[in-house]
RNA sequence: GCUGCCAUAGCUCAGUGGUAGAGCGCGUCCUUGGUAAGGACGAGGUCGAGGGUUCAACCCCCUCUGGCAGCUCCA
C-alpha cells in the first residue's frame, strides 16, 4: 500500500501504483472532477503519476494558483500545436508558462502578425473542442536523443541535452490526444488531463525573442498567450488590462496636462507643462522639508563637467555606452584638424575620452564630491550630507524609452553623504526612514526591499573584503530594523558597495524600481577624497549615495498610475474648480476664486457657456477634487455647494471650506477615494 | 540596438492608385440652464520626413524619424 498525506494532515492508504487521479476519486467524486494536477512533496505532476511509499501529496484544482500554470503550460503546447497545422515548417524552441499567461519561443522565417491571431485562435479552438487528453511517455537519454537529431530541431536537442545535464532520468514526450497519430512535443510536464479544460484563451501578440536569452544567437518569433479555466476569469483579465491601460501614465499624462514628449525635441526628454510642474515642485518642496530636518544641505551644480572629472570617477569611459557623446572643445578640434586628423581619427580620440572637452553629467556624485573636496573637513563636520535635484542624462538604447519611466534626462531626487566609517550603519538607517517615510506619505505602502550583495565568488568587486562585510552587515541590520520585507540578493551589489533598492507595487500590481541607497569605498578613493581624524591623521570618509524617488519623472509617471490621475489635494495641480450655474452669478464665483487664490489654494474657475452638468463633467475628467457650485442660491448666503471628488458635501462658508481644505493639504492625506 | 506592428485634424480613429472623412475637442452665435455631454454654424490636414515606381501615390517599394510590444540592457 501507499501512503498520501494530504494537505490537513489526514494519511490516505491506497494500493501501490494508484495515480493520484484515483486518490482523488477515492476522496470525493466532485474533487476527482475538479482535480487539475497534483503536487508530490512539493513538486507539481501529471494527474496519471502513480504514487509509491509515503508522500505528502495535495490535489490541485483550478483554484491553485499552481494548476494556472499547468494550464498555461498546456494552452502553449495547444497553440504551438495550431501554429504548426498553419506554418508546417515552424521549429519550436521553448514554450513555458508566465504569471499572466504563456509564450512559444518559434523559428519560422515567415513573420506571425496579430492578424493571423484569429487563425491561431480557431484552430486551438477545434484542438480544445476536441478535448484531446495529454499523454506521457519516456525514452532513454540515448534513442530520444537520436530521434531529435534526426527530426533536426537544434533547440529541442538544446533542450533535452540541457535535461540531461540538470539530471534528469530520462526524456519525456507529450501527445495530446494518441500516440503515432496526434501531435506531441519534447516536455518535462506536467500537463492538465486533456484540451478540454481551457475554457478561456487568446493569442495576445508577438515579439521577437533569442536563443538563451542570447542577442547574437539565433531569433525566434515568440507568441504570447494567456489562458484561464474559466471564460469569466479571462474577460476579467482582459478588462484588468483594459484599466491599466486607461490609466497608463502616457495616456493620462498628457490628458491632464501634466507633461509632453516632443519629437522636435528629442526622444526620452520630457516637457513638463505647467499642471505637471506642480505636482515635481510639491513633491520637491516635500523632500525638501525633510531633507532640512535631517540635516542635509542643498546644492546646486552645473549639467555638465569636464571630461576628465568622469574619468577620475570611472563613467569614462566605462560607460560611455550610455552616455550622451562629449561635447568636444572647439580649439581643441581645430588644433586636431590643422593636425590633419581626420573624422574618423576624431571619433576614435572621442571613443577614448582622449580630447578636451565635457561631458552631459551621467550622475551628480562627481560634482558633489568637488562640493566635498573644495575645503577640509575635519572628523567634527561629518557627517556632511549634499542634496541636489540633479538632473543627469543618459543615453538610454531607443528601444528602452518609454514614457516618463524610462528617459534620457531626468532629474534625481539626489544625495551624497560623506561620513566615517563608523557612522555608515546610523546614516543608511536614516536614508533608508526617509524612503519610508517619503512612500508611506504618498499611501505606497506596497513595496519590498532588495538587499543587493556581492557575489563572494566574482571578481568584479573592487575593495577590501573586510570593508565589504562591515557595509553589508550595516545594510542588513538597517533593512531589518525597517520593519519590512526584505530579500538579500547576491551579485546585486553594485560594484562599489552594497546597495538597498526599493521595489514598489502600485494599486495595479505592477513593480517598480525607485529608491536606492548604497554605499560607496570607491569614489572616495579614486578622488582621493579625506579628513582630518581626532588622532590628527587624514583619513578616507565612505560615501552613501541615496535617492528616495530615484528620479522625478519616474515616480511622477508611476504616480500618475497609481492615483488613477486623481491626486491628493497637497499634490492636485488644480485643487479646486467654481463653477458658477449661470453667468449670472459669475461676479460672485470670480469673488470665491479670488478669496481661496488669496489663500494660497490652486483654483481655478469655468466660466464657459456650458450648463452645470458639463461643467462637472469636464472637471470631472480633468480629476479636480473639489468642484464648487455656485448659483443665486448660494450667492444669496454667501455659501458653497461642494462636490468633493464627485460626492456632494452640502452648502459650506467659503471660510469653512477653506479650512477644510488647507487642513487636508497640511496632512498631505492620500485620496481615499482613487476615481 | 534587434524583431514585429504602427504613423491620416489638437485627441481617438474610418478610408481610397484619380490630391480626404467621423466623433470628441476648439471658435462664433443662440440659449442663462441646478449636479457627468443644450443647440446651430464654422475653422482646422504638405495624410510623419525624404527618395523611388506610375500619366497619376495618403494608398505600392526603399531609407529615415518617431510610437507601441517584446528581447537585450539599466552606473
């Protein structure tokens, strides 16, 4: 007999080699049905594994999020299966399961384009209409690999010799349907029992992908596609879609008014417009507050900085890559010129970073530290702490642009501490409680943090071991002291040091990297940078480079997503709207704007021939929270009808409403309501 | 950067080898209306840029620029 230990702790005796389809049925005859796959200690299987021994053994249903996979994994065989009926001369490479659906890595030199979706999707349709089961079978490493040689499909081989090498016992087929007579594909499983169970699907596009991830290595075609087990749940994801979508930043950016990219201007280079100016200048008037309480200083430096100053710190031209090219002195072109040098000469001298000339500031921390080395500093002044917005410039690849999320000049909310070593653990403590503090404000309360640490075994890290272990254990022991998650990360240290990175989930579930906080023994030494100890000695302070947002445009543009556009009041670029019923009272509305402008509030007034109700409804669009009515009744007492984010407040004072609203920015309260 | 798709009015998009259309927005006028769209009229386009094929190109071909998705990369 065999054993099953089912997930309450609950021990099942059935015959030997029963399937876990059986142990199933034996429970219950509704599980039997629902039963998707099962889960032998720890490791999902095929329903038809047969079970030996003592086992921890759980039967999953389509409610485990596990069996999703399963299923997604089978919907990438039913669609390879139909892309191969269309294009008989398609290769196939990989074909795994995601967290939002599946892909199939393809080799086929004809292009797929959406518009053959719907033939891909009708014929996975008669695939799963048909409700083929899958089929395991197994042959020895020797003849299975024979087969795929002779059926000469490279990737396959690829993959089977890569099963060998990570151990498995053998290699495994999967038919669905009848062996010799139905399609089938080299897979490790495990599978659903048959086609029949996706109920939902849909090819969602194409891409191109590479062999191993490799640029140089040969292209596939790689088809996107999601599946569910209920038709439901995927006209649930679609429509999931269809909201992030509406909400993407570079939809409602520019339809609020908040920022342009401008192709006249240049690719990756945001134009703020005045709406969006509002929300970086409160955001910066913010961290600002913070950054005075904790004693940082605030400076100011030019964008760019002479060639050699990158070169002393390493950017140059390590990562002239992604760097604007320098901008090369005029004289010293000339002089190269009447040299004879040719164009070509001249790039090769730029390539080398052997010219005179400047350089669009990649980062802030050289400049900083002239900041630090233009006076003494003695042990009594550190730690020294410079912030400045920045804004630094980098020569992302065309490819990589996209929004306000990813640019080429953008501005970081930046900073540079210079301190003792000693004083590394308090310091990352403090940079890491502004990062929360500064997130937490803003109702991100959904992030994780990563630890990034060296990899013992890699030489890329440069410094002295023993360094190394102080620093890390300072930012483990900050991370911890946090009072979040956190996860440690070898090889995720940037090469100077170790680093903390502030991973945030917007209300979509969507990451975003902002945050960062990482600690640096190297620029202090190749800038030979010093103070004075109490024994009267020089020595080498550490620097922490952090920045809360990360950058300005990154955190707008995720801001914008996650408020859905609806800001909380302190951040609205309008916070409030008078819309007079008629004009009429349009003297007195003028009046109500004048008094709350007076005051400091961002109001505006419509003073259109529209009616009341369009009105509110452009307000409405333009997400201002606080829409003022105005008409004789109001007018005749001297009062406001307010609709606070589009529910109706009643009749208040101009003075009352007015506290209310000076209150709410003071508490920078987060909109409780996301419209 | 690579691959695929895309580029028509301020925005969202139709459309045809014989020099263009809708809705929204915008302007003017009428309406002065009470909580998410009142009505009429009107202006607005080198059909992304450059080249080619053609009697004729917005449409077909090539190059470039830009956008989207993904790959790769992100000090």
């Amino acid at each position: 007999m065999a054993v099953a230990i089912l997930p309450d702790g609950s021990r099942k005796e059935i015959p030997d080699g029963s399937t876990i389809k059986a142990l199933a049925d034996g429970i219950g005859k509704r599980l039997g049905q629902a039963a998707v796959a099962g889960e032998i200690d720890g490791t999902v299987v095929d329903l038809t594994t047969r079970l030996t021994g003592e086992k921890q053994v759980k039967i999953l249903t389509d409610r485990d999020p596990q069996a999703l996979l399963v299923l997604r994994h089978s919907a990438a065989h039913v669609m390879a299966e139909a892309i191969q009926r269309i294009w008989p001369g398609a290769l196939l490479a990989y074909g795994p399961a995601l967290d939002n659906g599946f892909y199939y890595d393809i080799a086929l030199d004809q292009p797929i384009s959406s518009s053959d979706f719907a033939r891909i999707e009708k014929e996975m349709a008669s695939i799963i209409a048909e409700d083929r089961p899958f089929v395991r079978y197994e042959l020895p490493f020797a003849e299975g690999l024979k087969r795929l040689e002779a059926e000469g499909n490279r990737y396959k081989v690829d993959n089977a010799q890569r099963a060998q090498q990570a151990g498995s016992a053998c290699l495994s087929w999967y038919v669905t349907g009848e062996k010799g007579r139905n399609w089938e594909d080299l897979c490790m499983g495990p599978h659903i029992p048959s086609t029949g169970r996706i109920k939902g699907f849909k090819v969602m596009s194409v891409a191109q992908s590479h062999w191993h991830g490799d640029v140089t290595s040969d292209r596939f075609q790689r088809v996107y596609g999601t599946a569910f087990f209920d038709k439901k749940q995927l006209d649930e994801y679609l429509h999931l879609l269809e909201e992030a979508r509406k909400r993407d930043h570079r939809v409602l950016g520019p339809q609020l008014g908040l920022f342009a990219i401008d192709d006249a201007v240049g690719q990756g280079l945001v134009l703020w417009k005045p709406k969006g100016a509002v929300v970086r200048q409160e955001l910066q008037n913010f961290i600002s507050e913070h950054l005075r309480r904790q004693g940082y200083h605030q400076v100011f430096t030019p964008h760019i900085g002479r060639l050699g100053l990158y070169k002393t710190s390493g950017h140059f031209p390590y990562y002239r890559e992604s760097q604007f090219p320098p901008l090369v002195d005029r004289e010293f072109i000339s002089q190269k010129a009447a040299e004879g040098c040719s164009c070509a000469q001249l790039s090769n001298l730029m390539e080398a970073g052997e010219i005179d000339g400047y350089l669009l500031k990649p980062m802030n921390c050289p400049h900083h530290i002239r900041i630090y080395a233009s006076e003494p500093h003695s042990y009594r002044d550190l730690p020294i702490r410079l912030a400045e917005f920045g804004t630094v410039y980098r020569w992302e690849k065309s490819g990589e642009l996209g929004g306000m999320t990813r640019v080429r000049g953008f501005t970081q909310d930046d900073a540079h501490l210079f301190c003792m070593e000693e004083q590394v653990p308090a310091e990352v403590l403090g940079c890491l409680e502004l990062v929360k503090i500064v997130l937490g404000t803003l109702g991100m309360n959904n992030y994780r943090v990563r630890v990034g640490l060296r990899d013992p075994d890699s030489a890329k890290y440069v410094g002295d071991p023993a360094q190394w272990d102080r620093a890390e254990a300072a930012c483990l022991a900050a991370a911890q002291s946090l009072g979040v998650a956190f996860t440690k990360e070898p090889g995720e240290a940037a090469f100077y040091g170790p680093k903390i990175d502030f991973v945030v989930k917007d209300v979509i579930g969507r990451e975003w990297q902002l945050g960062t906080v990482q600690v640096d023994y190297q620029l202090p030494q190749r800038f030979d940078l010093s103070y004075i100890g109490a024994d009267n000695k020089s020595h080498r302070p550490v620097m922490i480079h952090r920045a809360p947002f990360g950058s300005m445009e990154r955190v707008i543009g995720v801001l914008i997503e996650h408020f859905n556009g609806s800001f909380p009041l302190w951040l609205s670029p309008v916070q409030a709207i008078v819309l007079p019923i008629s004009q009429k009272t349009s003297a007195f509305a003028q009046q109500v704007m004048e008094q709350l402008r007076a005051a400091g509030v961002r109001v505006e007034m419509d003073d259109s021939a529209d009616k009341i109700g369009a009105k509110i409804r452009s307000a409405s669009l333009q997400k201002i929270p606080y829409q003022l009515v105005v008409g004789e009744k109001e007018a005749a007492v001297n009062k406001v009808a307010v609709r606070h984010r589009n529910a109706d407040q009643g009749q208040l004072d101009v003075e009352e409403l007015l506290a209310r609203l000076q209150q709410e920015i003071a508490t920078k309260g987060v909109a409780e309501a996301v419209v």
